[in-house]
C-alpha cells in the first residue's frame, strides 16, 4: 500500500496496535466499575500537566505523567472519601485540572497555547520513534499487569466488599489501577488528544460488552474492536485528509451505533417469533 512507504505512516499503525491493546484492557474495567468519566478526567487534568511543562521549560511528557499520576491518586483518595457521591471527585479534579491548565497557559505567555492545542486533539502520523517504544513498553507492562491480575480484578470490579473479605488490598489496588491509567493517558495524550482520549478507551469495551457473554469474551472483543477500529479509522484518515483522532472515534462510534442497531433488530425478530409460536 502506498501509505506504507512512508515512515510516519508505519509508525503511526504500530502506535495504533499498541493503543488497540492498552485502551481496551483498561477500558474494560473502566466502564464495569462505572468509572467511565474517570478516563476524561484524567485527560482533562492532563492538559494542566502540558501547561505545567511549558511554564517550567521541561518536557510536557514528563509533567503530564506527574500531574496525572498525582491526580489518580487524588481521584482514589476522594472516591473514599466520598463513597455515596462518587462523582464529586470527577467534578473536583476536572474542573480543577482545566482552571490550573487555563492560569498556567496565560503565565506561561502566548506561544505555549500554540503547543497546547496540539495536545488537545493529538496526532497519530507526528507520532516519534522514541514515542512508538514507551508506547510497547507500556503495552507490554499492562498486559502482563493484566494476566498477573485479572482475578483479583476481577473480583474487586464486581464486589468490593468481597474483595476486601478475601483479603484483597482494594485501596491499593484501585489506586494502583488508577495510576496505571493515568499513565496511559498521559502517554496516548499527544497521539489521541485530551479531548478524545477517553472515547478511544470506552468505546471497545462499551461495544463489547453488547457482544460478549463473559468477561474474558469480553476482553478478547474489545481488543479486537480496538485494533479493528483504529486501523480502519488511520487508513480513512490518510486517504480523506481528516485528523486521525477525530476519524478513528467516529469509527468507533459508527460501530456502536451500527452494533446496537443489529441487537435491536435481532430482538425484534425474536419476539415476532415468540409471538407466532
């Protein structure tokens, strides 16, 4: 394929396999723990961490992952704190994170909003060699992360208070889950953008979830939707001229639709088929 004789085209759909993997297997969770917001949060405070690079002249990466980090664990902490009204943590950190991100971009001066717009919608084909290798770095630590944990995961996402009664350590295992995705963020941040980030995350496993039967079923769709989506979604891209992170969430959002569509009509049909019977 033409596209492929060029180098940022390679690395850009090597980056997406490695996305295609990382996002559904903590999107999964995510969206079982109806933590789906805590993905935009995350995103959100994300920019105050580029903001922050930029006002102290060091890498934005690095910022990011801090501030994010800082902002999982927070996240973890108000959840606790605050177990019948959950949401208030989102409302706290999210709003917090954007005024913080606002006040440093105007100390900062007027260049560094230039640079934070690139990180609020991310680009896949800007993507560099160095960001390609912490991207399989982090695909390789969450999937092993994944196998050697998905039990107790598992357990801790469908009853906290049995896991607790087992023995489990459930705070530190929500926060250490936090902070896990926290640094997916911060690292998918400038390829997928703040603003779309989270729809990258939650869509796979939305969908897969109104096509698996078990968990691990579940699991496997969702990687498969993931990697489906966002080559189908890069490949749109080149060939329409259209950002990448915007097409490959339409994509995802075609086929949520187009899913649940399906299911509808299947239903239907059963029931004219019950009612005939």
């Amino acid at each position: 394929m033409e596209m492929l004789s060029y180098e940022f085209m390679r690395r850009a759909f090597l980056a997406a396999i490695f996305i295609a993997g990382i996002a559904p297997m903590l999107g999964v969770f995510l969206v079982i723990r109806r933590q789906s917001l805590m993905a935009d949060t995350l995103s959100h405070v994300s920019l105050a961490g580029v903001a922050l690079g930029f006002f102290l002249n060091l890498n934005p990466t690095l910022t990011t992952m801090f501030v994010v980090i800082l902002a999982a664990i927070v996240l973890e902490y108000l959840r606790m704190m605050y177990r019948s009204y959950s949401e208030i943590s989102i409302a706290i950190l999210m709003s917090g994170g954007l005024a913080l991100a606002l006040v440093l971009m105007n100390l900062s001066g007027g260049n560094s909003s230039t640079s934070i717009q690139s990180y609020l919608f991310g680009s896949i084909v800007t993507i560099t060699s160095d960001q390609v290798v912490f991207l399989g770095i982090l695909f390789a630590v969450t999937a092993v992360l994944f196998l050697l944990f998905k039990k107790p995961m598992y357990v801790l996402t469908f009853d906290e208070d049995t896991a607790h009664v087992d023995g489990l350590p459930v705070h530190w295992m929500s926060m250490m889950f936090n902070v896990l995705t926290g640094v997916a963020i911060a690292v998918m941040i400038p390829i997928a953008g703040a603003l779309l980030i989270s729809a990258i995350m939650v869509l796979p496993a939305a969908i897969s979830m109104r096509l698996g039967k078990s968990f691990n079923m579940v699991i496997l769709i969702s990687i498969v939707i993931g990697l489906a989506g966002m080559m189908t979604g890069l490949t749109s891209s080149y060939y329409l001229s259209t950002p990448p992170g915007a097409t490959i969430t339409l994509v995802f959002i075609a086929v949520f639709l187009l899913v649940n569509l399906i299911r509808r009509v299947i239903i239907l049909l059963q029931r004219k088929k019950q009612a005939k019977n």
